[in-house]
C-alpha cells in the first residue's frame, strides 16, 4: 500500500483544455492587488504541470505585467518544491503565460461549433448546462432544466462537439434516424429469442433515448435563438469587421443593423465595440453617431470606452489587426463570392499565430521573453515537446478548437463545411487548414490550453465592466 498525492487545482473540460474556474481576475487587472486570488492561480498552473509532469521553460506575455508576475512566482514556487518537479523522464516543455487584454475580439464573437455554441447561448458550468424558463419542481419551487455534457459519458457529443452548425443538424438527423430505426425494430418481437436480445440491449437503448432526445431538445433551442436574434445576419458582419478594413461598408451595414427590430441591444453592443477596436484610429471614426444609434436601441452605450480601455490600441502589443495590402485586401472582399462556406470562418485568433511560431521556433524573444533560470539549453535549436499556454483573463473555446486541430490536424472527418443547409460555424477540417502546419514543422508537439475561466460574449462583457467598476 501507498499513499499519493494527485493534484487537481483545475478543471478539465476536454483533453486538452482546463479552465482554474475563477470567476473574475478584476481585482489583479484593475490594480486592486487580490493575493489570494493571485496564489489560486498560481497553484492552478502549479497542478497542470504537476499532472503533466513536466519541469517547463517558461515564457511569458512581454509588456504585460501581471504575466510577467505570474511567471516569476510559478519560477519561484517550483524552485521551493523542486522536488515535486524532479521526474525522470522530463520531455522539452514550455509554459506560455498570456493576457487575454491582447486579443479582446476574441471572446466578442458569435460562436458556430456545437461545444462552442452551447457556452456561447447558455453557458457550461462543470459541464453543465440550464436551459430553458424555470419550472415547479417536486418541492414546489421552480427549477430550471439541467443537461450534463460530457465527451466520455456522451458518444454523440464526443463525436460533434466540434462539428459546425450545419454539418451538426445533418449529423443529428442520422442520430434521430439510427435510433428510429432501432426503436421499430423492439415493437415487432415477435419470439422468445428476439425478446431475450430485446432485454440484453434494452439498457443501451434506453441510454440511446435519453441522449438523442437531450440533443434534440439542445439543437432546438440552440436554432431558435439563432432565429430569434438573427445571429447569422449578425454574424456576417462581426466576421468582416474581425478580418479586415473596410470602413463605409461596415458602417452602412452596422447601422442597418442598429436600425433593425430583430437586433437585440446585447448584440448590437458587441457589433459597435468590434467596431471601435477595428476603427479606433480611423480618421472618419462614427463612433459617436454609432453611439447615438446604440442608446436609442436600448443599449448601454456608455460600455463602448470601457472596451477601449481594456484592449485598445494602447494596451495591446502583439497586433491583433494585421496590416493587409490592397492583394490581401481584395481576397477577403472576394472571398464572399468565391467559397460562401467561409464568410462565417474567417477570423483567427491571436493564438493561432503564436502556435505556429512555437511549433517552427520563431516566437519573438522581445514580445515573449523568457524567464531567467528557466530558459532552454540549446539555445535556438530548442523546441518543446509539450505546451501549456494559460490566459490570464479567461480563455475561449474557439481557441480550444484552435488547439485541437493543431494537435490533430489529421482530424479532419469532425467538419467538412463551414456553412450548410443555413447554418454555420469554424469546423476542425478549417481550423487544421488555418494552423497551417507542416508535419515536419510540427513533429511531435502537443498543447494544452488554460485559462482562469471559459468566457462567452455576456462573461467577457461582465468581466470587462468589474476591472473599470
């Protein structure tokens, strides 16, 4: 007999994805120093590395001082319990610690892949989700309905959670059809061995019913949101602005928009705030008339500066907006009308570029400086095996998906199409192209990705609204 310790001061959401389920790190953004929020962090991190077994190089965000000060305490505890993290077998690893202030269009934007979409509409909290208006419960108080998702208790979920909207109602109806088919083969028993084989598969079935009706009731409700705020209009628009310049035409379409019954003033706050970081520095910024629209929507206009102040152009340093030429330009105008699968799946976040620098070694020392005494032997031929990048701030299951077809861009049965029959979304087949990784350039790295919390549009937008509070 022995005793072990495990440790699990996180959340694991998929494979490789953990969340530390810390519901705001406003206190430590706004400069109201929280220790104890900052030592749960801390020990956060402190655990996936200790499940992972790995000693890691670590580097952090370069001019954001909180990474900088999460990195050197991480350093310092693992220097104090280097014990812990002697193991034997210690592949290359490297811990990234990012600022979600750097990439804040991100967590703005409407999410189309099944996992996604779920968090972005309703939310997961320790893979559960609360659909639906309250209803009398048996102890006469009202009580909301309450689905568990998983990815190893639930086949279906397992196989689509990064299926997009449309390739996802396809594969739901085959699912609706395989269960029907199954369903009329039990009402015609008609001998004792048939019943015998009846009662042996029952308990599968039963387990069958309950996951095709759970996922049914889901897909429902998810497409009746998208109906009811005309998110596919909507999020048209947030893709363009995401991408690429093109001032008027935003402009007339944003306004359009704002003018429209069906747009809900939530949504109409998020279009206007991705067009003050898209524009901020335009000469023929509307901001103000956008405003003016905004207010008389019923919006809370008086957010669009708190947007600003926590990832404008002055606070982020790794530029989120690329510069285009007039070439690159006209690709993405065009894009439209040559593949309408993509107008919904253009963006890519800022981790995307980084994964692709760690994996063929050009990370910029400056913009990600290493932490002294923690920094590789072998200088620039140096490349991890493992990587744990962590957001300080809340990461997205977007970028999960991200990391997900960087891990296996071979996996590409998941998504085939980003927009089918309506519906739409980024697929795993997208996302692998996007990486855009050679085998050879990528060899065996893997990613694990964490963050303080999972965000959505109304999580970020409550965070943002406490660090100015």
């Amino acid at each position: 007999k022995q005793v072990q310790e495990f440790f699990g001061d996180y959340y694991a959401i998929n494979r490789d994805l953990v969340s530390l389920n810390v519901p705001s790190c406003a206190p430590l953004m706004r400069g109201n120093w929280d220790q104890k929020l900052f030592d749960r962090i801390t020990s956060g991190v402190l655990a996936v590395l200790l499940a992972m077994k790995r000693r890691p190089v670590i580097r952090y965000q370069g001019k954001s001082t909180l990474c900088e000060r999460l990195a050197s305490n991480v350093k310092d505890c693992i220097k104090q319990d280097s014990g812990l993290f002697d193991f034997r077998r210690n592949e290359p690893c490297l811990l990234v610690i990012l600022d979600r202030r750097e990439d804040p269009m991100t967590p703005l934007l409407t999410q189309w892949t099944y996992q996604a979409m779920i968090h972005d509409l309703f939310g997961i909290n320790n893979n559960r989700v609360v659909m639906g208006e309250p209803k009398a419960g048996a102890s006469g108080e009202k009580e909301k309905d309450e689905i568990v998702l998983s990815m190893d208790a639930d086949p279906f979920f397992n196989k689509n959670m990064y299926a997009n909207w449309g390739d996802l109602c396809q594969r739901l109806k085959q699912f609706v059809d395989e269960f029907k088919k199954k369903s009329d083969q039990t009402s015609n028993i008609q001998s004792i061995d048939e019943m015998k084989n009846f009662m042996r598969d029952y308990p599968e079935f039963r387990k069958m019913s309950g996951n095709v009706s759970k996922h049914v009731n889901l897909v429902s409700e998810i497409g009746d949101k998208i109906s009811e705020r005309d998110l596919l209009n909507i999020s048209v628009l947030e893709q363009e602005m995401a991408c690429y310049d093109s001032h008027t035409a935003h402009y007339e379409k944003l306004v359009a928009i704002l003018q429209n019954p069906k747009a809900q003033p939530m949504d109409c706050l998020r279009l206007v705030m991705l067009y003050a970081l898209r524009y901020e520095g335009n000469p023929k910024n509307s901001l103000p008339e956008l405003r003016r629209l905004l207010e008389a929507k019923g919006g809370p206009a008086d957010k669009l500066d708190l947007i600003l102040k926590y990832g404008g152009a002055k606070e982020r340093h790794t530029g989120m907006f690329h510069k285009e030429g007039m070439s690159k330009i006209v690709t993405n105008l065009t894009r439209g009308f040559k593949d309408v699968n993509n107008v919904y799946t253009q963006h890519e976040p800022l981790l995307k570029g980084i994964l692709e620098k760690i994996a063929s070694n050009r990370l910029s020392t400056e913009q990600f400086p290493f932490v002294p005494e923690f920094t590789p032997q072998g200088g620039s031929k140096w490349k991890p095996k493992q990587v744990f990048i962590f957001i300080l701030g809340g990461a997205t299951f977007e970028e999960a998906l991200f990391v997900n077809a960087f891990n296996d861009p071979s996996n590409t049965n998941n998504s085939a199409n980003a927009m089918q029959d309506g519906g739409g979304g980024v697929g795993v087949a997208q996302a692998a192209n996007l990486v855009g990784l050679r085998r050879k350039e990528k060899e065996d790295v893997h990613c694990v990705l964490g963050g303080t919390s999972m965000l959505n549009a109304a999580d970020f937008l409550r965070e943002v609204d406490a660090i100015y509070a």
